[in-house]
C-alpha cells in the first residue's frame, strides 16, 4: 500500500500543509489505497512533505508523486481535457503553487498572533530553555524562503494585493463551474483546494484570509471541495 507522508490535521485542515493536500487529494481521485503516517522534512529524499513510500520506492515533491502514480497505475487525473486545457490546468498550478501560496505563508508563519498560534506550538515538547531560538531560527528560515521567492520583499498590504490578483483570476476561471473545468474536479482542482483552504481555515486571522472571503464562488468551491474529499471533517468557511 502507498504510504503518504505528511504534517497530519491542524490549524482547523485535515492536514496542515497544501501540497500534502494536494497529493492526497489526488489520491482519493484516483481510487488508490493509501495510508497516511506523519512525516519529517528531514527524512524526505528532498527534505520537504509531501512525500510517499511505494513498495520501498519514496517519491518526494506532490508534482513528482503525481507524475508517479499515473504512470505506474495508468490514472490520468486530467482526463476529458484536451492540450489546450492541460495547459492553462499547468499554467494555474504553477500560479498557485509558485505565487498565491507564498502570501499564505506569510499569513501563517510571519504575522506574529498566527505564528504563535500555530507554527510556534510546534515546539511546546522542546525543553522550555530551547524554545525560543527554535522558533526565531524556523521563523527567520521561512522570512528567508519568503524573500527568496520574491513575496517576502514586499509590504504587508502589497502582499495582499498580489493574493488579490490571484484570487480574482482563479475566480474568473472557475467562473460558474461546480470545479475549474467542468462538472468533475481534475488534477489542478487539488492545489486549488488546497491553498484556497489554507487561506480560508477560521484557525488564522489574517487580510489574506478576508480577501479569499471576499469571492463567494471560492469560498462555495472549497467547501464543496471539501465536502467531496474530507466529508468526516467540520468545515468552518461553509
């Protein structure tokens, strides 16, 4: 059986990180059987979540695992679009993962209330003396990740205003669509959860957060989303 490595439920998700939301989304898509155990960046061969064991081979990076399970097991996630669809569907991933993720992490990790609310208590097992330069050294590690990928060089309300651009193109894609290309979800409807849910999870307060609420078809979509693929878990955002 696929096991899928991951952060486990918190912050009002069913599970913490995106991308492990993304793959076992597309796992529940595909019909395979899994389980799911918690899994620590240093024991993934790319030092990140998510990442699967499949009869002793470990794939690791949610685009590398899909590319995985449908060559080995014969699923095409997005089956019924034709190249130009596949296309956009890659074009907004990239979009999602590549950008509209990033100002969710600055939500998360670096608005002060959020990170010790939620990241920080990471660390509540660690000897009391350690604690706080465990926290400001993880802190201080995503601040970098942030600037690196270009986020983190920006001013709080110019973050928000690129979550916006984001969130107004997805919206404007999905347009009245039950998902992104049509009346069943493919492969990029995944991602889209998934940082939608991030963003929208009541567990954080945050001018991201009041963005994504302000488009009522992406906060519809992923509760439908959800209800689909996480029908057991108490949804918050409708």
């Amino acid at each position: 059986m696929i096991v899928l490595y991951g952060g486990g439920a918190g912050f009002g998700l069913p599970e913490v990180s995106p991308y492990v939301t993304k793959t076992e989304v597309q796992l529940k898509m595909a019909g395979l059987a899994y389980r799911k155990e918690f899994g620590s960046p240093k024991d993934s061969p790319k030092g990140q979540v998510p990442f699967i064991d499949d009869a002793g081979e470990r794939i690791a990076d949610s685009t590398f695992i899909r590319a995985h399970l449908e060559r080995k097991y014969g699923v095409d996630l997005d089956a019924g679009l034709g190249a130009l669809e596949r296309a956009q569907a890659w074009a907004i991933e990239r979009m999602l993962e590549n950008h509209y993720a990033w100002t969710n992490t600055h939500a998360r990790w670096i608005i002060p209330a959020n990170f010790e609310k939620g990241p920080a208590r990471w660390f509540d097992a660690a000897p009391a003396a350690d604690r706080a330069k465990l926290k400001a050294e993880i802190q201080a590690g995503i601040a970098a990740n942030l600037r690196a990928v270009g986020i983190g060089r920006h001013a709080d309300d110019e973050i928000v205003a690129l979550a916006a651009r984001s969130l107004e193109a997805l919206a404007a894609l999905l347009g009245a669509k039950p998902f992104l290309f049509g009346d069943e979800p493919v492969g990029v409807d995944a991602i889209a959860f998934a940082t939608l849910a991030a963003a929208l999870t009541p567990f954080f307060e945050s001018p991201q957060r009041r963005k994504a609420e302000s488009f009522p078809t992406l906060v519809a979509y992923a509760a439908r989303m959800m209800r689909r693929y996480y029908p057991e878990h108490a949804w918050g955002s409708g």
